[in-house]
C-alpha cells in the first residue's frame, strides 16, 4: 500500500533504478550511449591538446616578425614596369623596352657553313635561311638557334656554286637563292626540297620579291642587267639595263618600284613594275650597295665613301646623306625601334643609327659581322659573320640598365625561393609625389596558369605622407617564394623603397610528424 512505509521506501528505490521520467517511456540502454559520447568527448579532447601542444611546438621554430628593405631607382626617361622575386618563373626585374639599344647582347652564336653570306626570316614557316658562299649550302634553322636542316646545292667543288643571298615567297614560303658563280637561282620549296633550277646574267649578287607583279628581280654584276622572273612560271620575262656594276636589288613595296645600286657608276636605277626606267639617280657616294626600307624612305649604305644616303622613294631625289666614318657593309631597319643596324666588316662591329643619322649605340660582337643581317617581327637582329662561319643572335640583356636595385635584393630572392616568407605587410615609400597606380600579385601554378591580385595603392595612403607612403595590409597572408611575383610601375627619376615584413617558413616544421 502506498501508505505503508516500507512500501514507499522500495517504490522509491525500484524508481531510482528503473524508472524514467513521467510520461516518458524509453527502453534504450540510456547509460552505455551516455557513457561512449562520454568517452569519445573526453578522448577528442585530449587530442585538441596533443595537436594544440604540436603546434606550439612547431611555431616555436618559426622566428618573430623579419623585414627586409628593396630600394629601386629608374634612371630612365621612360615608366618602367617592376617584377619583383618570381625566381623559379625567370623573371626580369624590368625588361629593356626595344628602344633600349644600349642594353643589347648577344644571345648565342650558331655554327653554320663555309663564308656565310647573307641571312633571310622566312615569315611563311618563321624559320632562319643563311646561305654558305664556299660551301655552297643553305643553312635553316628556326629562331631558337635549333638547325633544321642544311641544304646541299650540288657541288663537287666547294665555291662553284657561290651561293650570296636569299628571298622568299610569301604565298608559299619557297626560298629563292642566287648562285653567283653558278648563274642561277636555285628554289626550295617550303619543305626545303630543289624543285627548280633558273639561268640567269653573269655573275648575279641580289635578289628581291616585287609584290606588286609577284616577280622576283636579280642583279647581275658583270652583265649590267637586271633579270625579272615571274615566281608562277620561273620564267625569266624581261632582262633590263642598269648602271655599272649592279650590286644590289631592293623593293619599295608601297609602290612596287624597284631600285637597283651601281657600285661602280655610283648610281641608283629605279624602275616601275612595268619595266620603265623612271630615273637614274646619281651622287649616291663610292660604291653603294645594301639598301633598306622604313615606312618613309629609303637609305643606301655607300662603302668607300663611308655614307649614309637617305633617298626619297616618291621622288627619287636624295634627301640627307650622313657620314658614318667606317667601311659599312649590310644595313638593316628595325621597324620594332626605329633603328637603323649598319655593319661594318672593317671594324667588326655593329653601329645603331636613328634615321636622322644620330649615333646611338655601338655594338662588339664576339666575332665581327659582315654581310648578311636580318631582323625578325620581335625585334631580333642576326648578324652573319663571314670569318667564323656563325650567325650572331642580338637580342637584349635580362634586365634594363636604367633600374638600379640595392645588391642584397638577389641574395634575398634566393633566400625566399627556398625558404618562402608569409607576409604581415609591406610599405612602399615614393621618393615624390608621383607614385604608381597599383600592385598585382601574381602567382603561378604547377601547370603554368596565372592567378592575378591587383591592389591600388590609393587605398592604403599614409595618414601622415598619404601622397608618397602607402601601408598595404593587402598582402598580409601572401607567400613570396620562386612562383610568386609583384609587379607594379616606377616613374622616370624615381626612387621606390619597400619594407617587407614577414615571418619566413621552415618546409621541415610544417611537415606532420608521423608516429609509428
């Protein structure tokens, strides 16, 4: 009863044990689930603290706060662009921009036949064409340096077949090559193969493509004559008269007139694409003979007399002659700078002319050039030297001489190449007023793609100097190492400090330590 003492004493004991809250009936095993969620919390606990401690460990290696300082100066007249670390992407602190002739060098030289002569860029299949006077051979090779292959032209005896200069086809890519001692033009198709064999005047010395009638046009030393071939049929439809001693055949391709240098008459012969003498052009120095074209005229190198002649291609007259003081030999106009390349085979080196004839840079080569030089749509210029029997690649230098960098700055870039530093952030300080636009962090995958953050400088002023000091906390968290670059812009005369403030990581701390 429920009266009963002893009854209650037990209700309340059963209840205890078996019981469960009124009006709620539950026949799981409450106490073993209660006491694994227990258990497991307790145990996942204990490892927070295991993996907390191993971190305090690890960051216990790591140093404090570093900073390191870059400072950059532009000595230039010209805004250059600032690529900062990036060491396993081979970047440039700042490229030379292709008007910075005095920062060219010579990439590689390539070994190619006996006395090469002349050296064409074949736009059709972007290759290298260097023709070997006394090994009677062409030498192809691609713009890397990488021969593809050396055309023999079929001769026993070395020189019999004299092979001086080379032109191409546009719409086909055949490379047409003046064999002087042989008299013809021999053709190769754009698969390098001879596929014809053309007679022409004695002793020819130049070749040019008319693209106004898709003729070819070659010059015949000691004929006096001018031999005109139709590149469809390799018919040679007209042979015309020159002044003495033609050397050279060049193609004002605005006009399709075509203008013939007479070494020995000290003369030019321009003809139309009809076959009409519109004017002999005298004066034009000692012995003229390489021509080259820019967008306005036409300049003609005169070797005895150490010339520079400017011609006038609407009205054939002579514009300016300039003096250039050595024997010139090849001349070639860069249309990527606006420069004017005259080798001379006298003193082996390679002078840069503005077109108004202003000196601007001398180049020594490691072997003197002679004849032949050329130039790709880039920029590059390629130089034949007949001497050493190579072809001189001129490109430029890694970097711009107009940037100035403090000399631990490639000791620091190294450093982060192998040990990456994490960014706090950076402040850059400007030596006036006119600071750059912005920061692009620039960041680069296994598979070469490109991740860009840009961040404006205007949003990080300095509440002090907001005009030349800007505290970027945009950085923070960004890693520098060998696939990470900064690029930003310098004025001309500026000076560009940056403090960078870093704690710099150690791979082996950061490794997960393995328990066995």
């Amino acid at each position: 009863m429920a009266q009963n003492p002893n009854y209650a004493k037990a209700y309340k004991k059963d209840l205890k044990t078996w019981g469960t809250v009124s009006g709620v009936m539950d026949v799981s095993n409450d106490f073993d689930e209660a006491k694994r969620k227990k258990k497991k919390l307790k145990a996942f606990a204990q490892k927070a603290l295991e993996v907390q401690k191993n971190y305090k460990e690890k960051a216990a290696h790591l140093p404090e706060i570093s900073k390191t300082q870059i400072t950059l100066t532009n000595n230039g007249t010209s805004v250059r662009t600032i690529n900062l670390w990036g060491a396993n992407m081979g970047t440039s602190i700042s490229k030379p921009l292709p008007g910075d002739v005095q920062d060219h060098d010579v990439n590689q030289e390539i070994q190619t036949g006996v006395h090469p002569q002349n050296v064409g860029f074949n736009s059709f299949n972007d290759l290298l064409y260097v023709v070997n006077q006394l090994s009677d051979s062409v030498t192809i090779m691609d713009t890397s340096g990488a021969i593809a292959k050396t055309v023999a032209l079929g001769s026993f005896y070395p020189g019999f077949v004299s092979p001086v200069d080379v032109a191409f086809n546009p719409s086909n890519g055949e490379a047409w090559v003046v064999c002087s001692v042989e008299n013809t033009v021999k053709i190769l198709d754009a698969t390098h193969n001879i596929i014809q064999t053309i007679p022409v005047g004695n002793r020819p010395t130049s070749i040019a493509f008319n693209p106004e009638n898709s003729c070819f046009y070659v010059s015949n030393l000691l004929d006096d004559t001018l031999s005109k071939i139709d590149s469809s049929t390799y018919n040679v439809v007209a042979t015309l008269n020159t002044g003495e001693d033609p050397r050279t055949v060049s193609v004002w391709n605005q006009q399709g007139t075509v203008w013939v240098s007479n070494s020995i008459s000290d003369s030019v012969s321009v003809f139309d694409a009809a076959d009409n003498l519109l004017s002999e052009i005298n004066a034009t120095g000692d012995y003229p003979t390489e021509f080259t074209a820019t967008t306005s005229s036409l300049f003609l190198i005169a070797k005895n007399s150490n010339e520079l002649l400017e011609l006038n291609p609407q009205t054939q007259n002579i514009e300016n002659t300039y003096p250039l003081g050595f024997q010139p030999s090849g001349i070639i106009y860069n249309p990527v700078n606006g420069f004017l390349y005259v080798l001379s085979s006298q003193t082996g080196l390679t002078y840069i002319y503005s077109t108004t004839g202003t000196l601007s840079e001398t180049l020594s080569l490691n072997n003197a050039p002679n004849i032949g030089i050329a130039v790709l749509p880039s920029g590059e210029v390629f130089t034949t030297n007949t001497s050493g029997g190579n072809l001189a690649f001129i490109g430029f230098s890694e970097s711009s001489s107009d940037i100035t960098i403090n000399e631990s700055y490639p000791e620091k870039r190294a450093e982060f190449q192998f040990k990456p530093a994490l960014v706090k952030h950076a402040k850059f300080v400007f030596s006036d007023e006119n600071r750059a636009s912005g920061l692009k962090l620039i960041h680069q995958s296994p598979t070469g793609k490109q991740h860009v953050t840009p961040i404006s400088f205007n949003n990080y002023k300095s509440p002090q100097n907001y005009l030349d000091v800007a505290e970027v906390t945009a950085v923070r968290g960004d890693v520098i190492d060998g696939k990470s670059t900064w690029e930003f812009k310098i004025a001309p005369g500026q000076t560009i400090t940056i403090l960078v403030f870093y704690k710099q990581l150690q791979f082996k701390y950061l490794i997960p330590t393995i328990k066995i």
